[in-house]
C-alpha cells in the first residue's frame, strides 16, 4: 500500500507539473510560436556545425521570448544552456547577464534558494570579468536574497563588500543602496548602534530591485484553477492508508 501511495502521488505531481507547461506553453501567441520555430531550426545548425557563439545568443534570444510570454520554465531551460557555453567561451559579461535574469526568473517564481544561486553564480563571473561596478551589483544582488531567507549576517558581508567597492567607485546611487540595505540587515539581527548610525532615510533601488524589463506577470486560469480542482484529490491520496 506504501508503494501504491507513493506511486499515486508521483503521477499527481507529475500531473500538476504538466499542466503548468502545458498552459505556459499555450500562452504564446502566433508570432511568438513561429519566431520560436524558426529560432529552434536555426539553433540545431548552430550545434551541428559547432557555432558554440551563435548557438548561446540563440538559446538566449529563445529563452527572453519564453520569459516575455510567461512561460518561465522554458525560459530558464534555454537560459541555463546559453549560459553554459557562453562561461565556456569565457564570454563573462553576455553570462552574468544570463544568470541574472534565471535569478530574477527564480524569484518571480518564489524559488529563493534557486534565485540565489543564479546571483551567486552571476557574482562568481562578475569576479572572473573584472568590472568593479559590476561586482558591486552583483554582491548586492546576492545580498538581497540572503536577506530574504533571513540570513542577515551573511547578507551583511556581501554588503560591506559592496559598499567598500562602491566608495573607491564613487558611485553615489550604489553607495546609498548599500547604506539602506546595511540598515535593514543590523535592525534585523538587533544591532540598534549599528542602524542609528547608517544614513538610511535616503531609500534608492538597487539594480535588482528595480522591476525586470521583461514582466511576466501573467495568470491563467490553467495554472490557477485546475490545481485547486485537483487538490481534494491530493489529499485524498495522503489519507491512504
């Protein structure tokens, strides 16, 4: 009966999964299916004849337009594969890009620990780049997320890093950022002296807060309705014996 319980609702989750790709899928308009089309024909001569440059722009270019339609999980599929050859052709600055945008993908999905690990592997290329603005950001963005799972301490040393960076910059808006952000963190883990003594009253955005160009911020019916009809089915199979 165990068996039969976890077979049940392996199908159930599979089931669930499926239907979100489905309704992703079905959310793309002619144009987009055709430009996709035509860019897939394009990517399979790109790896055939080992244009590992061309391949990563298109795998890139297919990857924005499944973000800008919504479906999410496409578009971090051909993120990932874009970015793998780009870090292959040490080509630092299109894969920082990429692996930003899977970090912001995985926050709209409410995927933090995969967020994270987009931006930490968008800080590590950064690094391996060179550009001190761009490490800045990047620290920043990591930040970011480790405050979100509650790891001020941590998120604290990205940001002194930042701001230290920021300062040799002087770069103004990046510096006040790291100021605010230092504040929220040392209120959080209670360091009172800390947070009086930062200039936190002037609030900018950082890079990552900003909202992506790209918003996807489509609901269907689909994804929302269907799963809510199939939930007393989930846990009827939970009460199996």
């Amino acid at each position: 009966m165990k068996l039969t319980k976890a077979l049940l609702l392996y199908f159930f989750i599979t089931l669930i999964a499926n239907i979100s790709l489905y309704a992703q899928q079905n959310n793309l308009s002619s144009q987009q299916k055709e430009a996709l089309a035509k860019l897939n024909e394009i990517l399979t001569i790109y790896l055939n004849s080992n244009k590992d440059l061309e391949a990563a722009e298109t795998y890139s270019d297919i990857g924005f337009i499944y973000w800008k339609s919504g479906a999410l999980r496409y578009a971090t599929d051909n993120f990932v594969e874009g970015a793998k050859i780009f870090i292959a052709l040490k080509k630092y600055k299109q894969a920082q890009t990429i692996y930003s945008n899977l970090g912001v993908i995985y926050t709209d999905l409410e995927e933090i620990e995969l967020a994270l690990q987009s931006f930490e592997k968008s800080l590590e290329v950064r690094r391996k780049g060179g550009n001190k603005t761009d490490i800045a950001s990047g620290l920043i963005d990591v930040a970011y997320l480790l405050q979100l799972l509650n790891l001020y301490d941590d998120a604290i040393k990205y940001l002194q890093e930042a701001l230290d960076l920021s300062i040799k910059l002087n770069n103004t808006s990046l510096i006040y950022t790291c100021y605010d952000m230092l504040a929220y963190n040392y209120k959080k883990i209670g360091n009172v002296k800390k947070f009086n003594v930062l200039p936190s009253k002037l609030y900018l955005k950082s890079p990552f807060l900003a909202e992506p160009i790209v918003a996807a911020t489509h609901k269907f019916v689909l994804l929302i309705c269907v799963p809510h009809l199939l939930m007393p089915i989930f846990f009827a199979i939970l009460l199996l014996p």
